[in-house]
C-alpha cells in the first residue's frame, strides 16, 4: 500500500497526530480532571482553615453576628465559586451561602450524618433538597475549649471542574494545533532531504540496469545518501567495465572459434568439391586436425575457466609439490626433445609438503611450464625451484625465451590475452592458461607474480601455504 517513502512519511504523520490528540483528550482529559478534583479538594479544606480561624471562632464565641457571617461567607463563595455551609454540633444546618434566607437557619438536614460529618473529603455528594448535581465536599469540625462546637462544610459541584478542565483543554489543543503544523513543516523538510536525493540514486540505479552507465553529476548531501550514491556509481563503473568485458569476451570466443572453423569448412569442402587433388589431401587433412585440437583446447580451457570461477570449495590436501613438479614435466619429455629444451629442478629441500588442491596446482605447474616451453628458444633450459619461506612454500618456473614486453605484464592475466610476441609463436593457445593459473593461485588465498625481460625470458614466482606430512599423504 505505502510503497512510497512519502506516503510512509505521510502516514507516520497522520498516526501520531492521531495518538497524540488521543492521549491528550482521553487520557489527558481524566488526569487533568482528577489532579483538578484532588486540588480542588487542598482548596477547599484550606479555605474552610481561615474560615475558621476568621469567623466561626468569634461567632461561636457570640462575638460576631450571623448577617455579618453570612455576608463575609457569601463573599467568598461568589469569589471561590464554593457553596459552604455552618453546621452546629447537633448537624443542623444554620447557614447556607446559596440560601435566600439571611438568618439562621436551624434546619435538619438527613444527609447530614455521623459519618459523613467525620470524613474529610467526599466525592459524588448529593442532597436533593438543596441541590441538583453531585459535588465534592470537604469537612472541618470546629473546635472551642476542646469541644466541637460546630462544622464548616464545603461543596464545590463537578460541572465547575468540568468547566476548568476544557478551558485547559482548549489551550491545551490549540497548542497541539500548533505542534501539528510545526510537525508537518518538519515533514516536509525532511522529504526533502530524504526522498529527492533517494529518487536520484534510484533514477540512476534504473539507467545503469537499462545498460546506460554515465556518471552524471554528483550527489552532495554530506550523508548516508552521498555514500549510497557513490556505491551505486562504483556499482556502475564495474557493470561498465563487466559489460565492455563481456563483449571482449564475446568478440574474442568468436574469433577464436570463426577462424579454426574457416579452414576446416574451407578446406573440408575444397576436398569434397575435388579442388584439392588425392596426393594433397593429407597436408590438408593434417591442417584440419590442427585446427580441431586448436577448438579441442579452446573448449577445454573455458569449461576449466567456468568451473574455476564457479567453485567456492577446494579440496585441500597435504602433498609433496616437488613429486608434483617432476611428475609434470616429464609428460612434456617429447617437446621438450623436439626443441632440445632441458630443466633445471633446484629443490631447498627433497621434500616440500604444502596444504592446497592437488588437481589444481597440477594444472597450474601444468600451465606454467606449457607457457614456459612455448616461448623458450631451441637449447635452452627451464629453471623450476622451491624453497620454503615463514611458512610459506615459494614455486618459481624461469625460462630462457622471447620474454614479455613492460606494457604488457599487467594484462597476461587477462583472459583470451597475447602479446604481440607470442601471436607468432603460440598459434594453437587460447590466451586463457595464465587466467586460469592466477584464478586458481587467487582461491587458495596466494598470490603469483611475473618478471620479464624481452629477448632473456621470464620468471613466474607463486606461493602456497606449508603443509604438515601425514600418514596419508598421497603418494
């Protein structure tokens, strides 16, 4: 329903402008109406203290006459609003501030009981015989010569509490009147400061997903939303360079896949067409086969690609790399002698247990000394050592070749990468193998680095984490 932040901000508003005008005129209204019931009660009893102390003693005393009484009395009821009467000791009552007759009274009043006399304070109070609506009452006995001699008796009727509660009410609420306006202006500020540079970063969010990645201008609010916008255009800068990847990726796949298939389609339908004379078929059919170990590998290599960026395990192991590295080698004993390239093996120590994934770090010695021989010169050697350093296991593959140019070292990494060097020489690569080693080396936590020099050859030295020999240990 409240899907926008405005309306959200807009019912959160409307909710507690509801709650608070709630509060204040239920419950408020009950408190204030009883703490004004409780402060009308000290009022009265109070006042019924100086009256005492002003009046009833001297007239008790027939010191002061009831007219006399009676006046001063009824002035403090027109100014208090207090109905009080005087009640003598056998709980008649002998003068009433709301009666027409100035003179005592003398009457007997049945309500007027023991009980009634002797509590300080009564609520719900109701005469019928001389009034209409329930008070509040309080009660002072008068004492003489430690006697009672009379009671001063004091009502103060609830619809004048009820009165006073709604002119409090009535601040009270233009007030929150006032609190509500000041509240929405607040609302309004801060959807502003929230809302606007939101719909910003979603705006540019919505033309990142649709493949526009232009920056734009930059937000500037000195918050949360600043950062958030900064993490969406760092976002789109990576879908940038991803998609511009992407596309590489495609024209390269494509490439290295248009090609081998040209010559086998051509050269498979020069044959069938007879272009291509019997005595020469086998030339071609040699060339044919080439290519189709050219896609054999290219296939392999992007299956092997997928599956090492896919995986988020490794089966880790203890082995030893310097068995791992001679095994390796020797199944490129036959190129090697082809070329008449020999290795080096310079171990620090027989045995060079490390902790890793055997099938990958076999594809990574692999792929190293597969690149290795590919750009070494005919006669030459390949320097392969371990060493052991804290704790780490150090893996150093040198060969004696073409080497790498400067500007090209910090893109062999990348993927369906050559150099300008290695286009001639390594016609059957995919440009995928040093991908696939440094994705591999990367899972396992180690990093690989190259060192070059055209014309003298090249060094690629990665480490792994020292293992502990076990009993298991494959052999």
């Amino acid at each position: 329903m409240f899907r926008s932040i405005r309306l959200k901000f807009l019912g959160i508003y409307l909710l507690v402008v509801v709650i608070i005008f709630l509060v204040f005129n239920l419950g408020g209204t009950r408190l204030l109406r009883s703490q004004l019931v409780e402060s009308r009660k000290e009022l009265m009893y109070k006042e019924a203290e100086l009256i005492e102390g002003s009046y009833l003693e001297n007239y008790f005393q027939e010191q002061m006459s009831s007219l006399y009484l009676g006046s001063q009395l009824r002035t403090i009821d027109t100014f208090l609003n207090l109905r009080i009467w005087i009640v003598d000791s056998q709980r008649h009552l002998i003068l009433d501030t709301r009666s027409a007759v100035n003179t005592v009274l003398d009457a007997e009043v049945p309500e007027l009981t023991e009980g009634f006399l002797a509590s300080r304070f009564s609520e719900h109070v109701l005469f019928p015989s001389y009034m209409s609506e329930e008070c509040i009452s309080a009660v002072l006995p008068v004492s003489l010569d430690y006697r009672v001699r009379g009671y001063i008796v004091m009502f103060s009727t609830y619809q004048s509490i009820d009165e006073t509660v709604d002119q409090y009410m009535n601040v009270i609420n233009i007030a929150q009147l006032f609190l509500f306006v000041i509240l929405f202006l607040v609302l309004l500020i801060l959807d502003l400061q929230v809302e606007l540079p939101l719909r910003k970063v979603i705006r540019r969010a919505g033309e990142y997903a649709t493949g526009h990645f232009e920056e734009g201008k930059k937000l500037h609010t000195g918050d949360e939303f600043e950062d958030l916008n900064d993490a969406v255009v760092l976002l789109g800068r990576r879908l940038k360079s991803l998609d511009e990847y992407q596309n590489r990726f495609i024209s390269n796949v494509s490439h290295d896949f248009r090609s081998p298939l040209t010559s086998i389609k051509g050269y498979a339908q020069a044959m069938i067409d007879g272009t291509i004379p019997p005595e020469m078929q086998e030339k071609y059919l040699n060339i044919i086969l080439f290519e189709a170990d050219r896609l054999t590998k290219l296939t392999t290599n992007l299956l092997e690609m997928n599956r090492t960026s896919g995986e988020k395990s490794l089966q880790l192991s203890n082995f030893d790399i310097n068995r791992v590295i001679v095994q390796t080698a020797q199944t490129f004993e036959g190129t090697c002698e082809k070329k008449k390239i020999s290795f080096c093996m310079t171990f620090e120590e027989e045995e060079m247990i490390v902790n890793a994934d055997l099938g990958r770090i076999q594809q990574v010695i692999y792929n190293l000394i597969d690149n290795a021989i590919k750009f070494s010169y005919n006669n030459s050697e390949i320097v392969i050592r371990t060493e052991e350093v804290r704790g780490k296991v150090i893996i150093a593959v040198k060969d004696s070749g073409i080497g790498i140019p400067q500007e090209s070292l910090s893109k062999i990494w990348d993927r369906f990468y050559k150099t300008d060097l290695s286009r001639g020489k390594d016609r059957k690569g995919t440009g995928l193998g040093l991908s696939i080693v440094k994705e591999i080396v990367n899972a396992h936590g180690e990093n690989i680095s190259v060192t070059s020099t055209e014309g003298a050859g090249t060094e690629f030295v990665f480490s792994l984490k020292a293992g502990k020999v076990s009993d298991d240990e494959d052999e």
